[in-house]
C-alpha cells in the first residue's frame, strides 16, 4: 500500500491523525504528513479510513 498526501491541497484539518495516529502526524505549520518510514504502509483499514475522513481529500492510498 503506497500513500501520499497532497500538500497543495491539505488544509491541516487534522482528521488523519486522529484515526491513524501511527502513519499520520502534523508538521510544524499544522500541515498532515507521514510519520517517517510509513510511505508503503500496510495499515489497512485505519489508513483508508484516515483517506475517507479527510475533507479536502488530499490523501491517496494505492495498492
């Protein structure tokens, strides 16, 4: 599972951090981001569902 989030659209809502706190976390501008070392991480249903909760949908999860 490959995942990435687009910094051009995240609005620092937060959302992925609080349902998968092991993959993502907030930079310093309140920005999500990855939790280093988790780009293909195989999280399963916590990382789709951190995908689903964001409200800009600025994170992709691909097989």
């Amino acid at each position: 599972m490959r995942i990435s989030i687009d910094a051009d659209v995240c609005i620092g809502a937060g959302q992925c951090a609080l349902v998968s706190p092991a993959v993502f976390t907030q930079d310093d501008d309140g920005f999500s981001t990855l939790v280093p070392g988790h780009e293909d991480h195989a999280g399963g249903p916590l990382v789709r569902e951190a995908a689903r909760a964001c409200p800009v949908q600025a994170i992709t999860v691909r097989e």
